[in-house]
C-alpha cells in the first residue's frame, strides 16, 4: 500500500514536519508499505536523509496550500497509485483537505494547534501535550482524532530505547544542544556563550542541523579550548546521543518527544510561536524546564539555569520520571495502526471455528508452530468450544473495512497479571504488514479489561514473528526451550501502554 506525504521543508519552515512525517514513514515501510514526499520546499540535507530511507521526493512547482498545489498533489497521488495522503504544514488549510477528499483518497491530517478551523480528514493527529478535541469542534462527522504524546511519531532508530532505563547521577556534566535542523536565530551561537560561562567542569556535544543557515559559531574555537565540546551535523545517532547526556539544551519543535523517550532533563527554547504552548505544559507538568523564546534570557541567565540543574540531581530525577510516563516510543505504530485498512476487533463466534482450524492447519503457520502435525476437525472442535466457555481465554478476530476475516489474536491468562498470546494472519494478507499491526490492536484491548503483561514464544528461526513481535513493542527475554525447541520468550507490560 502507497502513502503519499505532503510537507516541505526550509530554513524558515523548519525540519519538524517532514522529520515527523519520516518517522511514519518508516513505521510504513516497516509494515511492508511504500512512502512517497511531495514537497514544494526542502534542503539538500532534507533530500539526503529521505533518499537514505528509500523514500522518493517528487516536486511540487506551484505555491505550498494554493488550489494548484491540491491539484497537483492529487496528480501526483494518483500517478504513484496511493491510498492515504498524508498532509501536514501550516500552510495547508479547510479547503485543500476537501480537495483531496473530493478526488477519493483517504486523508491523515497533522496539526499542532487547530489552524485549519475546520477538518475534514479521515484522521486528524495532534501528537501535542496540549492537544484537545475542543480544537477540532468544527469538523465532519466520522473523524477519528488521534490526540496526545501517545501518538508521538518517532524515528525508527529509537524503537531500541523503548525500555531503556535512565541512571541519573548525583551532578551532571554531559549536556547536548540541539537547536532544531535549521535554528533561524543561531541560538546555538548563545548556548556556546553560556557554556563558556559555567563554572563547572562540563562536557557537551553540539549538534547542527543539515538545514541551518549559518555555518560559523561566534566563539567557537576558544570555547572549545576551554571546555570539551564536540560539535556534529546533520547527525543519525541522535538517540545514543540523548542517552549519554545528562541534559539538555533544546528549542520545543518534536524534539521534545525523543527527550520525552530517552527521559532527558531538558532546558526548552520555543522558537517559533506555535512552540510556545507546548513548552509551558511541559514545563508544567514537570517533563522540562522552559526557558521562554529566544528574546527572554541571555546566555548569562542560561549558564545559571543550566548549571543550576546540572548540580541538583534531585530535579532531575524527578524530571526524568516525568518524561518517561508521557512517551513510550510506540506512536508511529499506533498511527500506522488506525490508517491500516481500518483494521478492527471482534469476539470470536461459535460459527469462526471452521475458519480458526483452516488458519491453524495453513502450511506456514504448521511450519512454525511448536507441534507441526496436522489438526484433525474432531480434536479442533473440541478444543474451540473449551476455550470459547474459558474465562480465561480471549479469542478475538481481526477484520477489514469490507469484513474480511484478516486474522486472529488469542490470549490466554495464566494469572491476574499474565497472560500468553497467540497470533495468526491468513494467508491472503501475509505479507503487508498486518502482523505488528494486528498485536498492537490485540495487546491495547486486552490490557483495557485485564493483565498487566503478555508473553510470546516464538521459533527462534521464524524471523517474520519475530519482527512482528519486536515492532509491536516487545521485548526479548532472551532464548528458552519450549516443547523441545529453540524459541524467543517475548514480553510486554501494561507500564507505558497508557501513556
């Protein structure tokens, strides 16, 4: 399945929206989808790091929002045969989304602050702290809105740090600065002046996005002299960068949601006006500290904020908490999910036991389970009507828009707390990522009645399960004998799945 993303990118715009859009796009591919970028706008390093992904950029050569613009989204859409189009940048207003639902496609609109005044997009993401549905009161009845950090869309190089714990020390000396990818105002020119303020023995790394306009730093060789301060661009390592330090200092664009992740005590410069809302919730709500825009401190006042915290592990502790129980990392997959062919969940009836047992006895799913003979009808019989009278088994199958049968989820609970999973896909859908989108669907409706955690066992050389698992958000207990065999206990507790 095709998606098309429409979002640009420069030195006024910024990087955020197309970055975002990237982490979805990856979430895509992973699920066996194809991602393609029109873009009226964008920057060499931009155009790099979506070439790198395999995503192709074709361009749109008229004016970002205007009606041409529409139209030739909708040519572009249609050319590369895709489904959803996903829209996202200011510019883009109530009448460009009905342009593209008028031509037929399935519409994911990403917002911040209710810009467009009225919606009428199939889905409507505000992965914001501040999100509400009362911004999107005017819209078309049938919308589904994604609200909230749940949906964070982050990159696929931090689905490692998932369940990666922070040791916070009792004062810190590593700081990362990171200023957004194109930093208009050279604020990082006066965070380079405040730490060349501090008192305290600090290390730090700097990073310069690809897309920023200024290639020297006032000061920069003898601050550097001064302190240990390494300065990188443009980098792809950005996530083992966040868990080195011990804090950082960052402008308020979506950033904020991979510092949310990697529970990093942050300080926060909103420097766009769209940022500033979001900076004062988080800091509200104890996941950073927000400085104000680029106008409301000098790198005096910064070097003693910073140093202020650097010293007091105490709030960053807390801070970091904070962070941690907002983001999980799993929120391009839960987007992803709700786009997937609208992809639901019902309880198994008495009259889906012919289906289940034809599933159980498909060649591939015999070939990977724990006892490859085949099932007779008798003994299948049996076994679906003692689960279906089971309290302790929950047999829920999968379907698309049109009612196709698409797979099953099964949980048995071992205890209060757990419970053992079982899932299978048919084989008319193998193939297009359903598995990963299926558990995640399954796991976020049994965690809501019941359990706190859901184990897996797969054959250690059934590599398709085992990705399908570890994007859905489990984790590896490493290698353990079931029934003879080699296979990978897979675990996944309820601890983020409400954040």
């Amino acid at each position: 399945m095709n998606l098309l993303f429409r979002a640009d990118a420069s030195v006024a715009i910024g990087t955020g929206h197309v970055m975002r859009c990237l982490a979805l796009a990856q979430a895509w591919q992973d699920a066996g989808g194809r991602a393609v970028f029109a873009m009226a706008e964008t920057t060499p390093a931009i155009q790099a790091r979506l070439a790198a992904e395999s995503c192709e950029v074709l361009a749109v050569s008229c004016a970002a929002g205007t009606a041409d613009d529409a139209q030739l989204t909708v040519a572009l859409a249609r050319e590369r045969q895709a489904e959803w189009v996903v829209v996202d940048g200011y510019q883009f207003t109530a009448d460009y989304q009905r342009a593209l639902k008028a031509a037929g496609f399935k519409i994911l609109f990403l917002d911040d602050y209710g810009h467009a005044r009225h919606y009428s997009a199939d889905l409507v993401l505000n992965q914001n702290v501040c999100a509400s549905e009362a911004l999107y009161a005017d819209r078309e009845p049938g919308i589904r809105l994604l609200l909230g950090p749940r949906y964070s869309l982050l990159r696929r190089e931090f689905a490692a740090w998932r369940d990666w714990k922070r040791e916070v020390s009792p004062q810190g000396r590593r700081v990362l600065v990171t200023m957004g990818g194109s930093d208009p105002e050279n604020l990082t020119a006066r965070v380079f002046e405040a730490l060349g303020l501090i008192k305290l023995d600090v290390e730090a790394i700097v990073v310069l996005g690809g897309s920023r306009p200024h290639a020297e730093l006032p000061k920069r060789q003898s601050v550097q002299r001064e302190k240990k301060i390494s300065v990188l661009s443009d980098v792809t390592n950005i996530a083992e960068i966040m868990a080195w330090a011990d804090v950082a200092v960052s402008s308020a664009g979506t950033t904020c949601w991979e510092l949310c992740l990697l529970a990093l005590p942050a300080l926060l410069v909103d420097v766009a006006e769209n940022q500033t809302a979001v900076a004062r919730e988080l800091g509200r709500l104890n996941c950073a500290i927000h400085l104000g825009g680029p106008r409301d401190f000098t790198a005096e006042q910064l070097a003693d904020q910073l140093e202020s915290l650097l010293k007091s592990g105490e709030t960053r502790r807390a801070v970091s908490v904070s962070c941690r129980e907002l983001v999980d990392g799993r929120g391009a997959l839960r987007v992803a999910s709700a786009m997937r062919a609208g992809l639901r969940l019902r309880p198994a009836r008495e009259d889906d036991s012919r289906l289940l047992w034809d599933w159980a006895n498909d060649p591939q799913v015999r070939g990977t389970a724990f006892s490859s003979a085949p099932i007779p009808w008798e003994q299948h019989q049996a076994w679906f009507a003692s689960k279906m009278k089971d309290p302790d088994c929950r047999i829920l199958v999968a379907e698309d828009e049109q009612g196709k049968a698409v797979g099953q989820f099964r949980v048995d609970w071992r205890s209060d707390r757990d419970g053992e999973i079982d899932v299978s896909v048919s084989s008319a859908f193998r193939g297009a990522g359903y598995g990963s989108l299926l558990i995640e669907l399954g796991v976020s409706t049994v965690f809501a009645e019941r359990g706190d955690r859901l184990h897996a066992f797969v054959k250690s050389e059934n590599q398709a399960s085992r990705r399908a698992f570890e994007r859905a958000g489990f984790a590896s207990l490493g290698e353990e004998s079931v029934q003879g065999q080699r296979a990978i206990h897979y675990i996944r507790t309820k601890e983020f799945d409400q954040a």
